[in-house]
C-alpha cells in the first residue's frame, strides 16, 4: 500500500512562512483526494485543506487566504505553502490519500508558532 511521509515542519514567529511537503512512496492517481490534516495539543484533528485530481481545492474558514494546497503528480508529492501564521495554527500537520474510500495517513510533521 502507498506510504505517506511528510517535510517541512518547523519553529517560526508569528507571521512567518512555512512549506510542508507529503512525499508517496507510490503515483499519485487522479482520482485520489490529497489533503492535509492537523491537530492540536487536547484537541481532535481537523481538516485544513484537500485537493482533488482536476486541481479543485477546498480550505477551512481558519486558513482561507492564507494557505495553498498544491500537487505535483509526477513527483507524487503534495505540498501546503502557509503565510501569515498564528500561533493557534500550531500542531502536528498529516497528509493524508484517499482513494475508493480507503485513508492512508503519514506520521505527521510538527508546526510551531510562537508570539
């Protein structure tokens, strides 16, 4: 089954920018929905953004303007370009592939947004 690794987390300040990048150890099929996931200390994870195979993106109202999701097919990589970051846009970020109804998950990369 494909595996997904994610890149990119790191440490920034408030109003900084960040690039996260989810690596498939396999294509990337068109009719497979891409989307990043990400979830805070105490809370459950939520949807920050998904893309489908035509290019069609769809956001959470938290991030709308400010986030971009992306897709390289023939890298087999989706990418999240963050800008103007909150502190509260901290947790750990997922990528995640659905396809025919079935969820593969990545481990998670770590985004921290300090004041």
């Amino acid at each position: 089954q494909v595996q997904l690794v994610e890149s990119g987390g790191g440490l920034v300040q408030a109003g900084g920018s960040l690039r996260l990048s989810c690596a498939a150890s396999g294509p990337i099929l068109r009719v497979t929905i891409m989307g990043w996931y990400r979830q805070a200390p105490g809370k459950q994870r939520e949807l920050v953004a998904t893309i489908t195979g035509d290019g069609i993106a769809d956001y959470a109202d938290s991030v709308k303007g400010r986030f971009t999701i992306s897709r390289e097919n023939a890298k087999n990589t989706v990418y999240l370009q963050m800008i103007s970051l909150k502190p509260e846009d901290t947790g750990v970020y997922y990528c995640n592939a659905e396809f025919l109804g079935n969820n593969t998950w990545g481990q998670g990369t770590q985004v921290t947004v300090s004041s």
